[in-house]
C-alpha cells in the first residue's frame, strides 16, 4: 500500500510531537519548523508579506468586489468589468493603507503567536524553547487571531470602504444617502478615517469586528497548524532544520487551506465594512448572514473562495519563507556578534 508509509510517518511525527518535550539546539540553523515559529520575533513576519504586496492587492481588490458588490457572475467577469470601467489603476485602489500597515500587522501576529507559544511551553514544561504541543499551538493561534482583529479591522475597513466607493449599488426599495453611486466619497485612507470617525464613531472604525474574529480565530488555527505539520511531513528524516523548498510548499499549503475556510465569514465581514458608504442595510454580523442567504442562498458564502485560495498559496509561501531566513539570518548575526 502507497499510503502506508506515508500515514506511518505522520503518525510517528505526531506522536514525537505530542510526547517528546526536547530541548532545541542553540544553533539557529538546527530548528524545526515548530520551534522555528515558537522563536520569539516581531519584525521577520513582514519580510514575506512585504514580496508579495502588489499582488496580493490587486488579488483583494477582486475579493471585495466579488464578495460585497453587484452584479458579477464570476471571477473572469469581475476582472474584464473593472479592467473596462477603471482601467489596471482600478485594481490597484485602497493599496497604500493596507500596505503602509502591513509589516506592522504581520509582525505583530507572529510576534503574539511565537511568544504565546514560548509563554505555554514555559508553563507546561518549566522551559520556553522545549517543543510546544498541538493544543499549545491551537491556543497561541487563537490568541494571535483575537489580536490580530484589533490591528485589522480599520485597515480592511478603509481598504473596502475605498475599494467599494465607486461600486454602483443597484438594490430596489433602497433610500440611498444623498452622495451618488459610482462617484468617490473618500479622497483617501485618512480622510476616509476621519470621515466614518465623524459620521460612526469608533464603532464605525471597528465595524465588520465580529465577522472578522470569527473568521481569523479559527482562521490561524488553520494556518499555523498545518504548515507545522506538512512542513515537519516533509522535511527528510534526519534534517533537523526544513529547506526553503519546505517551507515554501508547507506555507503555501496552509495559506490555501486557511484562507479557502476563511472565506464565508470574510464574505460577511467585507459586506459589513463596504455597508454604509451609501446605504445601510445590515444591522450586523447575524443580519447580514440571514439577509446574504435569504437573498441569494448558501453559495453566497463561498464567493471569491477561488481567489482567496489562489493568492492565499504564494503569499502565505512568501510570509512564512521570509519569516525563517530572516530569523535564522537575525539569530546568525547575533551568534557572530556575541559568541
């Protein structure tokens, strides 16, 4: 049987995992991916993010649209109507926020999720750098995702709101306020901050919040334990430290799997954040499920499942490879500095 060997190795992986708390080398080289990513590090989680920042923005710019706006039957059909009505500048607007907070986000989530980590194992085990454990992971990841909505939420927020701005809304039985579909409302990201400031509130900044915690606590779940576990399945017997060809594909997968579930409940959080440039129809995270599915049904949901995969696997490849080398490039650099 093929998938004999394959599922003996994973169970032995597992069960190594589970029940062998070994202390990891001081070399910096000499790290598995799981203590790779218990290594306490605020900066190196922007690197890959940052490889990718173009891209990726152009790939959300789609996302929103499909997901919150009107009249798109497709991907394909997304792309040609913003590429006639905007040009290639349409795909690329409400990019300079999410971009100027990017390594800041990035940072701060592998920050919180790597010194989570450190903090259980210490508890566990009376020492930060043994191997955490699958639940210890599972609870990091849910912290980082609870953090992480206070950071994101305003980015995606301005991101949406200026993104969804000339998006023609065409729902009957609408009163719409007196700023007119299809026209710019916001000149900027700050103005666009100091407007929903004005006319919400802070309540206004943090609109969409519940979807999104709802979406990233169990989201990094899907991210940071998948990638532990592929990158550890592919790494050959006997190498301690993953190659960048490991890593590449175990961040690449988890990116799929993590951002492919993460779509219904991001399809929620963008429809909350674009509702209210010209009129406001959801009165929040359950109302807007109820009027999505009631209105256009169960595969209203999974709207943009297919972009959120398709960038998800070379952003999340980029994030995590940047993220190692550069760790290991830092945890060089100080072995040399003071050996």
């Amino acid at each position: 049987m093929v998938a004999s060997p394959i599922l003996s190795k994973l169970l032995r992986w597992y069960h190594s995992q589970e029940h062998r708390h070994v202390r990891m080398d001081a070399d910096p080289t000499q790290r598995s991916c799981k203590a790779a990513c218990a290594t306490p590090a605020m900066g190196t989680g922007s690197t890959g993010w940052l490889c990718l920042g173009l891209p990726r923005q152009s790939h959300l710019r789609l996302e929103t649209r499909l997901q919150a706006g009107q009249g798109y039957g497709n991907t394909l059909n997304c792309v040609l109507t913003v590429y006639r009505n905007e040009s290639v500048v349409g795909f690329f607007k409400g990019m300079s926020f999410p971009l100027a907070s990017m390594a800041v986000y990035s940072s701060v989530v592998f920050g919180v999720f790597s010194n989570t980590q450190r903090l259980l194992s210490q508890l566990r085990h009376g020492d930060p750098d043994s191997t955490p454990v699958l639940t210890d992971m599972a609870l990091a990841s849910m912290v980082a995702g609870f953090i992480s909505v206070g950071i994101g939420t305003p980015v995606d927020l301005v991101k949406i709101r200026l993104q969804m701005q000339t998006q023609p809304y065409i729902q009957a039985n609408m009163k719409l306020k007196p700023t007119v579909p299809g026209f710019p409302v916001y000149r900027g990201p700050i103005h666009c901050i100091r407007t929903v400031l004005q006319k919400e509130g802070i309540a206004g900044i943090y609109r969409g919040a519940g979807a999104m915690l709802l979406r990233d606590v169990p989201g990094y779940c899907l991210y940071f334990i998948p990638y532990t576990i592929v990158c550890g399945w592919i790494t050959p017997d006997g190498s301690i430290s993953p190659n960048p060809s490991s890593i590449w594909l175990a961040g690449g997968v988890a990116g799929a799997i993590s951002w492919g579930t993460a779509t219904p409940m991001d399809v929620v959080k963008s429809r909350l954040q674009a509702d209210g440039v010209y009129l406001s129809k959801y009165k929040g995270t359950l109302d807007c499920i109820l009027q999505s599915y009631q209105n256009e049904g169960l595969k209203v949901f999974f709207r943009g499942i297919t972009v959120n995969a398709v960038r998800g696997f070379p952003m999340c490849s980029a994030t995590f490879l940047g993220y190692e080398l550069s760790l290991k490039a830092m945890k060089r650099d100080q072995t040399e500095t003071n050996p």
